[in-house]
C-alpha cells in the first residue's frame, strides 16, 4: 500500500535495487523511475521506444 503510484514504485525500488544495479526503463517512463533509481545507488538505463507511436 501506498499513497500514490510514486511511493508504491519507490517501495518496490527500495525492495529490489541494490546500489550498483543496472536498472532498464523507457525514455517516457515517470520521472520517478529515474529519481529513485538514483536514490537506491541503481544506474539507470533509458531505452529507447521502438515501433509504435513513440518511434
């Protein structure tokens, strides 16, 4: 439980991101995703969105 969707993603970053982790999320992910992957000493990685709309 949490309030929000950005303390439920932060919970589960804190649950299981170890400093040095290498974390893979899209360049249009929420914002948080790269702030608390930083927070928890993860290393983010942004891919970028193939096919679809966003390509």
């Amino acid at each position: 439980m949490g309030n929000g969707s950005n303390d439920v993603l932060e919970l589960a970053a804190r649950t299981f991101i170890s400093s040095g982790d290498e974390v893979i999320y899209s360049k249009h992910a929420f914002a948080v995703y790269e702030i608390v992957t930083k927070a928890v000493g993860g290393i983010g990685v942004k891919g970028k969105a193939t096919g679809g709309f966003w390509s």
